[in-house]
C-alpha cells in the first residue's frame, strides 16, 4: 500500500473524487490502525459552486478549504453527523472531496462513525502517518458517476452536475 502524498492531494477535487474511489482511509484509534475503504464521494469546487461551502467566502468554520490540499476539513451537520472532506488543490483555491461512504458504512455520517472522525481532526494533515492518512493498493476500481445529494439550496446547474462517484460491485 502507498501513502498518497501532496501531489495527490493538489490536484482537482473534481479528479480526486474520481481516484479516491477504492482507496484506503487509514485511521490510527487508540493505537490501532484500522482501513475502510473509500467507496463514494463527491466533490465541491471553489466560490464558483454554490453547493460548496466556500461560494460566501471565508468564515470561522470554512477558512481550512482555502489551504493547500491535504488537510481535513471536518464540520458537524445538522447538529448530529460530523462529516469529513478532503481539502484539494492549490492554496486559495477552496476545493473538497465528502467522503459520502466506506465499506460497511453507506452515508456521510454513518461512515465519520465508523471511523471515529470528529472535530479534533479538522486542519489535520493526511501527509503524515498520524491519526489519518490514505493509502492507495494500487487497483484500478470502476465507478458511476451521479447527481450530488442534498444540495437542494444550489443552482438548478450545480444541483445537476454529476459529481458524486460511486464504486461499482
């Protein structure tokens, strides 16, 4: 298994969700390093989206989405789920992939549970061996690609674009 490094996660949200599929979030708890593999996500791209997070601008809660990819931004969801994205591309760019699903646990919050993922691992870097990181096996996965889900307040255009991947049995 490889370790994806800062190339990986500079790159656009929009290929990185793509290539996530099938990798290998590796999550250190309690001294035990436990893998889940990464079978949906979707991706959110800059002030241009206005399904992202980052479309009003900078606030307390979204200034992470404009760091350099590689770093986690977690966020808590109506109240109850966290939810963890992977922050991508360049600096200033403020693009993310959700981890909508891993193996064993469909859905964005049931899988931050599974994995044990809350607020302490928000700005947390997925370029060291600490607490999170992703790991590639190096197969190839197959995978669909459709509409976002729960993005009802966005444009009709974002509401429609198909960048939720899904990995094929």
């Amino acid at each position: 298994m490889k370790h994806l490094t800062k190339d990986f996660f500079t790159q656009s949200a929009y290929d990185a969700a793509q290539q996530l599929i099938g990798k290998w979030i590796c999550r250190d708890i309690n001294g035990t390093v436990e893998k889940f593999q990464i079978t949906e996500t979707e991706c959110y791209i800059g002030s241009c989206d206005t399904a992202c997070h980052a479309y009003k601008g900078k606030t307390a809660r979204t200034q992470i989405m404009w760091h350099e990819g590689g770093v986690c931004y977690v966020y808590l969801c109506y109240g109850l789920h966290q939810m963890l994205n992977f922050i991508t591309g360049k600096e200033g760019e403020a693009e993310g992939v959700l981890i909508r699903g891993v193996t064993g646990a469909k859905g964005p919050g049931r899988a931050t549970k599974a994995m044990q993922i809350d607020k302490s691992l928000y700005g947390h870097s997925l370029l060291t061996k600490d607490k999170i990181w992703v790991e590639d096996d190096g197969k190839t996965y197959k995978f669909s690609a459709s509409k976002r889900i729960g993005i009802g307040y966005a444009s009709r255009q974002d509401q429609d674009r198909l960048w939720r991947f899904e990995l094929e049995e």
